[in-house]
C-alpha cells in the first residue's frame, strides 16, 4: 500500500510479546555463558605440548616447537581436507591419529616382545602376546607429564614406538601413500630454511611425524586424575586399552529420554499458546499477486548479476563434488587422465567443494537482503546500486583470489605467506587469513546495505523486538559470527583451534544461518499478504527460542573426542538431541506453507521458491535432525566419528537445508525483477525434483550404507581399520561408490536447469520502476494490523 503523509505522531514505544522476548534473551544468556565458560574449561584442561619430550636417558627427542610445526606443515598442505586428526577433516585418507596409534602400540610391542622374548610380537604364541599387550597398556596409559617443568618423559618402548611413527610417514610423504596423496608433496624448497612461519627448523616430514604421535600419545595416555584417556578414550583400539567410556553409553540412553520428555512439553506449549502462524486471508479470498504492478528500484534488479552468478557457482561446486566422488573409484587420476590429478588433486578439490558451497548458498541469501531492503524501508536509497556493484565485484575478487590463493598454498608456492594469502588448513574455513578478512568486510558492506535499505523501517516499528527488526538483528549476526575464525592460528593448540572453528561451521552455518532463514521465510510470508505478522513475530520467538535453546550447546557433540573433557559428552549428547525437535516443528509450517501455495491456485507467482522450502523442510528433519541425531549419539560417535555417516548427515543437511533454502529466496527475488513472460515454472519444477531425487540418491543409496558397513568395520577391527584405503578397496564399497555416479548425475542435471534458467533471467530483468527515494508501493511492515 502506499505510504501516507499526515502530520508527525509522537512514536510510542511498545514492548509486546515481554515474556517470549524475556526467555529468548534469557535462553541465549545462558546457552552462550555455558559455551563460553565450556571453551575457557577447555583452554585450561586442554592437553598439553611439553616444551621438551626426552627419552628415559633425558635426551630431547621432540620439542613443542616441533609439535607445533607439524600442526602448521599438516595445515600448510591442506591435509585436513584429505584425511583427519583426532576424527576431524576429509574422509579419503586415513584417520592419522588412529594410524599413528596403531603403529606406535605395535613398536611398542615389537619392543617389548624382543627385549623379553628375542622375536617380534607376530611371532609369540597366544600366552606370550597377551603379556605383552597388558604391559604396553600399562605402560602407554601411565601419564609421565611433568607440569612443573612442563615436560614429558618416554620409556625406552615409547620411544621405540616414536622412531616407528617417524620411519612410517617419511616413506609416506617420500613415496605416496598408494591411495590418493601424491609423492614427494612435502618438500623443504617449499619454504625458507631459517625464519619459517609457523613451521620450525629442519625436516618438514619430520615434525609432521611428531604431530601425528602427540595426537596418538594424547589418545592413549589417562588425563591427570581421571580414569580415562584426554581424548575419553578415543580411537576405538584395543592393543592400546581404548574402551568406549561410561559417560558416551549413560548420555546416549539419557539424552534419548530426555528428548521424549522434551518432546512433550514443547508440542504441548506449541498447541496450548497457539505459535503456528496464522492466514491472513479468508479461505477462497487469497491475495491477487500482479508481478507487472510490482514495484522495482535499481538496486534489486542489479541482484540478478549476483543470483545468476550464484548458480554458475553451485554448478562448479558440483562438478568439483563429481571429480571427488570419482577418486574414491580411481584416487590418482579421472579416467585415467593423470594431468588432472596432478593440477586437482584430492584436498584441493576438496576445499574448493566446500567453499564454493559456502560462496554460493552466502552469496544467495545476501542478494535476497538486498533486494528485500527497500520493501522494508520503503523507499531506495540513493547510490545504493552503486554500493551493490561494489560489493558484487568484492565478492567475484574474493572467490577468485581465494581459490588461486588455496592451490598455490597447498601446492606450497607460498612460501612464509602460506596462511596469510594460501589455504589456512581448516576444514571449512579454508580461505587464508587475507581473505577472511576480505569475506569479513565484505558481509559488513552488505549490512550496511540492508541498513540503508530497512533503516526507515526500523525507525517507524515501535516494537524494538518486532519483524522488521528481527530482520536486522538475524543479519548483524551473519557477518558478527563469521569473524571468530579470527580466533584461530596455526600455533593455536588443536584442541582449542577445533573449537573455534566449529563456532563456524555449527554456530555460524548451521546455527546463525538457521535463525536468519526462519526469519526470512517469516519475513516473506507476512509481506506476501499470506500469514499476520502477530502470530508470525509469536512463532519467530518460540522457534527462536528452540533453535538456540538447543544448537549452541549443542555444538559440543563436536568435541567428545577432540581433547576436550568428558563434560561435553554430556552437555553434545542432550541439547543434541533436543536440536531435532525445532527442525521437526518446522515440517508443520511446511505444510502450511504448501496449502498457502494451494489456495493459490495457478495464478500463484511463487509456485518454485515454495516447492523449494517444502523441500527445506522435509531435509531440515531427515538431514539435519534424523541423520544428525543418528551420529550425534556418543554411543554411536564414538565408533563412527570422522566416517561416511558425517558427509550423509552434511549432504542432506548442508544441500538439503541451506542450498534449497538459497534456491528458493533465489527464486523469490528473480521472479520478482525478471519479466513475467519469460517465466517458465515448469523449468524450477523439474530442477526441484531432480535435485531432491539426485540428493536422495546420493545420501540413501551410497553414502549411508557405505556407512553402515563403515562403523561396522571400525566395532570389529578398530577404527584405524575403517579409515584404511583397504577398507574403501573392497568390492562392494567400490560398487557402491560407482553407482553413485546415477544420482550424482539426476543432481546434476537439476543443477544445469537452474543455472539455464538463472542465466536466460540474466537477460530478462525488468526495467526499475522506481527512482532513488521514491516512495513505493508496499507493505508499510512496521505497522501492525487491526
């Protein structure tokens, strides 16, 4: 409707929905003081790197500087986007915690066994070895830590355990690893000699080497006054005494009820007090939707440059993704072409897959803000195309800078700058620390867009807590979140670098990105005419209070076996637990938002984005909350942890939840600045379909029984077992993965219609109806109806 002038009215502030207002703040006080405090416990039990780590004649083998530049040469290289450490990275290589455990119980038992009875340990008889084992688990478990000094003394056996390590991995990154890591991929020319960033003085393979047996020594050694390991007894290995703890059995079963319980009580809330939105339009009278009188300022039509890029973007990501699935068939080649290995090998596609979805699933959301803007304020403000054509090119420098940078790093072109502007080494937030920055600053520009663009809106919203400003204030914390990766450098401990990052990747993607998706999806629903803001701002809280009610406490399923301490079994297993019921609450809106579509009938607009969060819905409870819960249960995280059940879970939840969630306010946005004539909903109806199919297909029928077999393998043979190269060599795990290829490719077919039809919008767009400052004709959403 048009805005009205009239005489100035006096602003009355009102402070409506008090009570909902008061548990939500009162629910993230508390949440994020249990977090906090929960991370400071961490940095003060974390486990320790000696300053000196001696033999039994106090001769220095290792040092923390030489810990440390293992931790910075495995970062260096991208290796965590290969393999993992303490069940934390990429799932081709090996878990190299468990490996290097593995091998320094056997040379701990070779040397034991030759010292007592001449021969190695394979040779003794049955009698003879289970001496043997018992005296290298008491032996290993004992904690020879010496806080006063800060330094750590190794038994003879130890020691001998140490060399083997050191032995294994020189002819690893010397010769290959067989599988899919490269020869010859760490090399001393890679940087200086003297003054080295991060890394210390002498042999890279080397110190990497002593990394790998510190995570390996954590795991097996029994933390100061407790009973079980710094790692709550993770691996899963037997030669070296680790059982599944008390606390991951009592936790699974506990936080199973507990959930029951809550389950009761919330629904019971939920249908008391009435939180489902409610329609705002009698039945058989649905809002007339006219796209032609809809208005369009300069800046909106200027997104379409960011949504087509966007779907070019999700379609290099998964041509990346299909070059990964095919090096688990043939991990040194693709189809024999050896060149392509060479130039992609495993851990930079790797990184490459999941940045450009983070670029793209981001980049969506942040073109929908700015078009949005102005229907919330009202009115374009001036030079505001001109910021968007700013921020769109930072953007572009951004991706492209970053990839080039992330290769050159991992290629160890770098040289001393490889964190600054190479690949940080972190899973997830591979971008070098010059491009964080640059990400940072480039979110703090789209805030200051969307500032511009709602800024009238939010002075006329009396209510301070009210749509329009929970709008905002779910956008301050997109860019507000992201800058904690800030918080973690190569010589941060693991234990406490891990848990930073999973702030990004849990509290950022998975928490920040849900509070301002159900936002949103609130947001366009009021402005479409189709619920009252009344009950949407009542469920917005009642969701709100769910979603981080739950997931910031429940990022600490991240850190059972970390180093962390045993606390976050309790606290990871429970709230957990509870994350599954917001996101199955939101199946119940889903349905309401397919009736709204319904009562549309054929006349309705936006038939494609409400496909697309029909879509958000059923994935936000089979990816994110069933295949979530499933691994999330200590019980079963503690055999799984670092498996195939990880990426079921982030497929369906990542692309299920986030990327169908960009796809739809894509769609939104588009139908919106591109002609009507030359919509085709027939195109987004089959690409809906053939997303969710391929999707299905790819997590249902190839990585979840892959999986299972997986978590099977690791409860009888150790978990090093089910992380080995022999394990994904078998015939079966090789058949399945072959037929992957069959959704891979319905998924992909869904994605070149959309990125088709993005890029004929491209050349489609409407002309702006609207000049800067100009009053629209919108829905004033900071008054409240009658």
């Amino acid at each position: 409707m048009e805005i009205q002038r009239g005489a100035p009215t006096k602003m009355v502030k009102e402070n409506k929905n008090a009570l909902l207002k008061s548990i939500l703040i009162v629910t993230i006080l508390i949440s994020f003081t249990v977090l906090l405090g929960g991370g400071y416990w961490i940095f003060k039990e974390q486990a320790p790197r000696p300053l000196e780590i001696t033999n039994q004649k106090g001769e220095v083998l290792l040092t923390k500087k030489s810990i440390m530049g293992g931790q910075a040469v495995w970062q260096k290289y991208g290796l965590m986007d290969y393999g993992t450490v303490l069940g934390h990275g990429s799932y081709m290589g090996p878990d190299y915690t468990a490996e290097s455990l593995k091998i320094y119980t056997e040379g701990m038992q070779d040397f034991k066994a030759n010292q007592q009875f001449g021969k190695d340990f394979s040779s003794l008889s049955e009698d003879e070895k289970s001496i043997i084992k018992n005296q290298v688990i008491k032996e290993m478990r004992k904690n020879r830590y010496n806080s006063s000094k800060d330094s750590l003394q190794l038994t003879d056996a130890q020691a001998f355990g140490l060399e083997k390590i050191r032995e294994y991995y020189k002819g690893i990154f010397t010769k290959g690893d067989g599988w899919g890591l490269k020869a010859n991929l760490i090399k001393d020319s890679d940087i200086p000699k003297t003054d080295r960033a991060y890394v210390d003085k002498g042999d890279q393979i080397k110190q990497i080497s002593d990394f790998f047996f510190w995570t390996a020594w954590l795991s097996s050694t029994v933390r100061g006054g407790d009973k079980i390991t710094y790692t709550n007894n993770w691996p899963y290995y037997e030669d070296a005494g680790n059982h599944m703890s008390f606390s991951a059995v009592w936790w699974s079963g506990a936080s199973i009820t507990i959930l029951i319980l809550m389950v009761g009580v919330i629904l019971y809330f939920f249908y008391r007090y009435q939180f489902s939105m409610k329609e705002a339009y009698k039945e058989g009278n649905f809002p007339r939707i006219d796209l032609r009188k809809m208005p369009v300022t300069n800046s909106q039509v200027k997104t379409g440059k960011y949504f087509t890029v966007v779907s070019v973007l999700f379609f290099v990501q998964c041509m990346f993704g299909a070059l990964l699935a095919h090096y688990y068939i043939e991990p040194d080649s693709f189809f024999g072409i050896k060149w392509i290995h060479d130039i992609l090998p495993f851990n930079i596609t790797k990184g490459y897959h999941l940045q450009l979805a983070i670029f793209w699933i981001a980049t969506a959301w942040l073109g929908m803000g700015i078009y949005v803007a102005p229907l919330v304020g009202g009115y374009e403000p001036k030079k505001q195309g001109l910021l968007v054509d700013i921020l769109f090119w930072a953007l572009v420098i951004l991706v492209g800078g970053s990839m080039a940078g992330e290769w050159l790093g991992a290629k160890g072109y770098l040289g001393n700058n490889w964190f600054l502007l190479g690949h940080s080494g972190w899973e997830y937030i591979e971008l070098g620390r010059v491009w964080q920055l640059i990400l940072i600053a480039g979110m703090f520009i789209w805030l200051f867009i969307v500032f511009r663009g709602i800024k009238a809106g939010l002075k006329k919203e009396s209510d301070k807590g009210g749509l329009i400003h929970l709008l905002f204030y779910s956008a301050i914390a997109v860019p507000a979140f992201y800058i904690f990766a800030l918080f973690i450098n190569p010589d941060t401990s693991f234990t406490f670098a891990d848990y930073w990052r999973w702030w990004i990747i849990h509290l950022w993607v998975e928490g920040i990105f849900e509070v301002f998706a159900v936002v949103v999806i609130g947001f366009l629903l009021v402005q479409l005419g189709l619920v009252t803001k009344k009950s949407t701002v009542r469920q917005l809280y009642f969701q709100l209070t769910l979603l981080l009610g739950s997931g910031v406490i429940g990022i600490g399923h991240h850190y059972y076996y970390n180093g962390s301490a045993e606390v976050w079994i309790a606290l990871g297993a429970v709230f957990s637990a509870l994350e599954v019921i917001p996101l199955t609450l939101l199946i119940l809106e889903a349905y309401e938002q397919y009736k709204m579509m319904r009562d549309g009938g054929v006349d309705f607009p936006y038939k494609g984005t409400f496909w697309f969060l029909i879509s958000v819905a059923i994935w936000n409870l089979v990816g994110a909350g069933v295949l979530g819960f499933l691994i999330n249960l200590p019980a079963v995280a503690y055999f799984e942890h670092g498996q195939f059940l990880t990426p079921t879970h982030g497929h369906g939840s990542m692309m299920g939840v986030y990327g169908m969630f960009a796809c739809a306010v894509l769609l939104y946005s588009l139908r919106n600045i591109v002609k009507p004539e030359a919509w085709n909903d027939k195109w987004i109806k089959f690409s809906c379909i053939m997303l969710n199919i391929g999707l299905a297909g790819m997590v249902f029928f190839s990585l979840l029984p892959v999986g299972f077999m997986q978590i099977k393998e690791a409860f009888y043979h150790g978990y090093a077992a089910s992380r080995s190269s022999t394990f994904l060599k078998q015939d079966l795990v090789q058949t399945i993965l072959t037929w992957r290829a069959v959704p891979d490719t319905i998924f992909l077919i869904g994605v070149i219609v959309l990125t088709l039809f993005c890029i004929k919008a491209l050349f489609n767009l409407r002309k702006p109806t609207h000049k800067e400052e100009e009053k629209l004709p919108v829905k004033d959403l900071s008054v409240d109806e009658e």
